[in-house]
C-alpha cells in the first residue's frame, strides 16, 4: 500500500507538471499570436481600414438623394412586376422568337406597374448611396433566432440587383422592337449606373453580383449599338460611365470589406468559445487563424493589378504549396478569392471590348483602323487583360466583332457563346 501511495503521488505530480508546462506553453502561445495579432490591426487601423461591420456601416457617402431609398422604396412592386414577367417567359424564351401574344403581354406587366421604371431612372440619377443593411447584426445567426443575421439581409438585397437588371433588359428588348434606339441606350445607362450605385455594398459575393449585373447591361448596349443609330451624347454616355470600371477598384473593395465581415466571423466565434468555458484555451489558435486570414487577404490586394500570367503562376504556386493545418479555416477564402479574380479579368475584358466597340460605332468606321489608338481611348482601354496586348477587331459581314483570348489565351476566332473568348459580336435581336 505504501509503494502505491508513492506511486499515485508521483504520477500526480508528473500530471500536474504536464499540465503546468501545457499552461505555460499556451500563455506563451496566446501573448505571441495576440501581439503579432494586434500588430496586424494596427497598421490596418492606421490606413482607416475597417475591421467590422460595424465600421463598415460608418463609412461616408456624398450627401444628396438616397439611390438605396428610391430602391428600398419600390422594393415590393418591382419585387410584384419582376414575379409577373418571369412567369410569363418562363426559362425557355428566346427574344428573337417571342410571339406577338407575349409581346402584349410583356408591354401590359410595365403598365401594371407604372412607378417601376421611373423610379429606377430616380435612382440611377441619385448622387448618393447609403446601404440599407443593419451592420449592427452579426454576421451569422442560429436558424432557430429571431434575430435576423447580416447575412440574410444581404444575400435578397444584393439579388433584386439582378431583378432590376432583367426588368431593365426586358424593357429594352420592347425599346428595341419599337426601333427606339436612344431610349433603349438610356435604359442601359440607367442600369449600369445602378450597378455603380450596388458596388458600394460590401463582400465578394455582393461585388460578383455587380459583376453580372454590369455584364447584363453590357450585353444590351451591344445589342442597342448594333440595332441602329443613337445620339453622340449617348455614346460619350456610355464611355463615361464605363471607364471607372476599367480598374481593380471594385476587386479591392470587395476584399476589403471581406476582410471586415471575416474578422467579425472570427470575433464571433471566438465568443461562442467563450460559453463554453474554453476560450482560454482556445485564444491562440484564434489570433493564429486571423493574423493568416489577414495576412492572405493583404496578399490577394496587393496582387489587384497583377497580369493574367502572374495570377496564372500564384494560383499555380499556391495550389503546389503544403497545406498548414493551422490555417485551415482561413485558408477556405481562397477558393472564392480565385473564382472573384476570374469573373474581375473576364469583367475588365468586357468593358474594354464594349468601350471600342462603343468608339468605332460613334465614329461610324466600316473598316478596322490600323490602330486602336486612333479610336481616341486610353491604351489600357484598348488592350486585352489577358494577354496585355491589343483587343482584337475583325470586320465581319458589315458587324464589328471585339474581342480578348479568354482565359485558355489562345484566340479561337472569336468564338464568345461559351468563353472561349471574351467580347462582343453580332446580336440577335427582337423581330
């Protein structure tokens, strides 16, 4: 009996030694990552970054009338008209086939709803933008809360963008048919206006709706360019409000404010930790999954501007790379990261193949120039993301064909239907 007694005893000192040197280990482990932590916040402080959504809800906007407002104002009947029309297309319609009877009955939803359309074109004239969303809420919330999250006020606001966009494009499909190119090209503006307007909203998802909203209303004014004539001053009304997208700008501000949201996922979680009486404990590998989160997301930023080849060779690299463990939950915005940087190469195409082909219409060329400089852009505006070399323009049976190589940066002749290459062609337009 003794002898076990001695036994227990210096087992029980060896466990409480273990444990001691696991307690050390861990503070040391929590003051390390805490100061490189802070470290990290500060200097982002410092360049008036915001860190929550909170601070992402404080951020200034010009003063003058609310576009958001006109939007949240007619939010229920454009909700009604959107509803209307895509029960009478249905997924299967085809504008240059639409019979007569939907025709009518596409014209008689608009005059349904007569406060729509005006009140899109209030909105895309407003100087001012001021987010509707309550960044006061956290980011996530228990299916079971009574309490909405952020994210389920963002995810149906950022998409009735994309119902403003259908009802716009429908609008011009009947401009169109009734051969009124200018108010058809003023109904693009208003749209792509709008779309500026949704840019301020927050996260990579919100910028990736944007994204396709913009691509909507590019595709028309294809359309509209192609279908006949418009005023001068429509088309320096295209170039003016397509050139502020020909930037990484929008890619910044959606990492940016990414940041922020995932800072406060972290900061929420670490909280949840916290009812369970482990945060302690859990703190360091916290301040580690933030300081690489930030640190991933201060390298996406920086390599905005890069070329195509350099994104090619860092996803290349990255994908090489040996997976750290401890990173795992930071490292799941990558993915995403990627899929953005994407959709931002295939966007700056866009809008540079639309912005000459806008150019060579207003200049009334029937063959190519021997030089896009000649068109009076900006060289960035005139070369091909992809490659960094000049877009190319062919001349094909009196229509202009405008186009980038495409991510595959091989130039399959202008094959756009499915991204083989990126750009704008001949259009089927409405009988």
């Amino acid at each position: 009996m003794p002898r076990l007694r001695k036994v227990l005893k210096y087992l029980a000192l060896t466990v409480g030694g273990l444990m001691a040197a696991a307690l050390i280990a861990n503070a040391i482990f929590v003051w390390r990552t805490s100061n490189a932590l802070e470290d990290r916040l500060s200097k982002l402080r410092a360049g008036g970054e915001p860190l929550s959504l909170p601070e992402l809800g404080m951020k200034r906007t010009q003063p003058g009338p609310d576009a958001a407002a006109v939007l949240k104002r007619i939010e229920p009947e454009l909700r009604a008209l959107s509803g209307e029309i895509n029960l009478l297309l249905g997924d299967t319609d085809v504008v240059a086939t639409r019979p007569e009877s939907v025709w009518t009955s596409l014209q008689a939803a608009y005059d349904k709803h007569p406060t729509v359309l005006p009140a899109l074109e209030e909105a895309a004239a407003c100087p001012s933008y001021r987010s509707p969303l309550n960044y006061q809420l956290a980011t996530f919330s228990d299916a079971n809360s009574p309490t909405p999250s952020f994210q389920s006020e963002l995810l149906p606001w950022v998409q009735s963008q994309r119902e403003v966009a259908n009802l716009l494009k429908y609008r011009i499909d009947l401009q169109l048919r009734e051969k009124h190119h200018d108010g058809a090209m003023r109904t693009c503006l208003t749209g792509l206006r709008i779309a500026r307007h949704a840019a301020k909203e927050p996260t990579i998802i919100a910028n990736l709706v944007v994204i396709a909203v913009r691509s909507n209303m590019m595709a028309a004014a294809n359309d509209v360019l192609r279908a006949g004539p418009v005023a001068a001053e429509l088309h320096a009304d295209l170039e003016a409000a397509l050139a502020p997208w020909d930037s990484a700008d929008a890619y910044r501000w959606s990492l940016r404010s990414e940041r922020a949201y995932g800072l406060q996922i972290f900061d929420e979680m670490y909280r949840g930790v916290e009812t369970n009486h482990s945060a302690w404990f859990a703190r360091g590998f916290i301040n580690n999954l933030k300081c690489a989160y930030i640190d991933q997301m201060a390298e996406a930023i920086k390599q905005a501007d890069n070329s195509f080849e350099q994104f090619q060779a860092d996803n290349k690299a990255g994908a090489a790379a040996k997976p750290d463990f401890r990173h795992a939950l930071s490292v799941l915005i990558v993915p995403a990261i990627i899929k953005l940087r994407e959709a931002d190469f295939r966007d700056r195409c866009l809008v540079r193949s639309m912005r000459v082909l806008n150019a060579l219409t207003a200049k009334k060329l029937t063959d190519a120039p021997a030089s896009l400089a000649d068109l009076g852009l900006p060289v960035t505006a005139t070369t091909d993301p992809y490659t960094d070399k000049s877009l190319i323009v062919k001349r094909l049976d009196g229509q202009w064909l405008v186009y980038g190589v495409g991510k595959d940066l091989t130039d399959d002749g202008g094959k756009l239907d499915h991204l083989e290459d990126v750009g704008y062609g001949p259009a089927k337009l409405p009988k």
